[in-house]
C-alpha cells in the first residue's frame, strides 16, 4: 500500500489554493475547496505540524516556484 507523506500532501493543499486561485469556474471553486478542507483535516489528525514546513507555508500564503 502506498502511503503518502505530508510533503505530499502539503503540495496538494498548495495546488488546490492555487488553482481556485486561477479558475473562473464557481463549481469548481467549491469541489477544490471542499478537497482542500478534506486533506487539511486529514493533515491535522494524522501527522506532526511540525515535520512539514510546506504546510504551514501553504496555510499562510503560497510562495512562488512550490509546485
């Protein structure tokens, strides 16, 4: 079985900001949304804050060059 890592998941939080950041589309703004909440939750009840720094930057902003 394939196990992610939170650097893994720290990038999907980050493209998922990213794209809602650019689509013009309200539906998908909402499902990417809704994806973003759900691995954050995920990140929260199963791993240590502080072994991924890309989480907590991606919570604050998103820096240029991540993805």
């Amino acid at each position: 079985m394939y196990r992610l890592t939170e650097h893994d998941l720290g990038r999907l939080v980050t493209a998922c900001q990213r794209y809602k950041d650019q689509t013009g589309s309200e539906y998908m703004w909402d499902e990417y949304n809704e994806l973003q909440k759900r691995l954050e939750t995920f990140m929260d009840q199963n791993y240590e804050g502080t072994k991924c720094d890309i989480w907590y930057i991606s919570k604050e902003a998103i820096p240029i060059g991540i993805l």
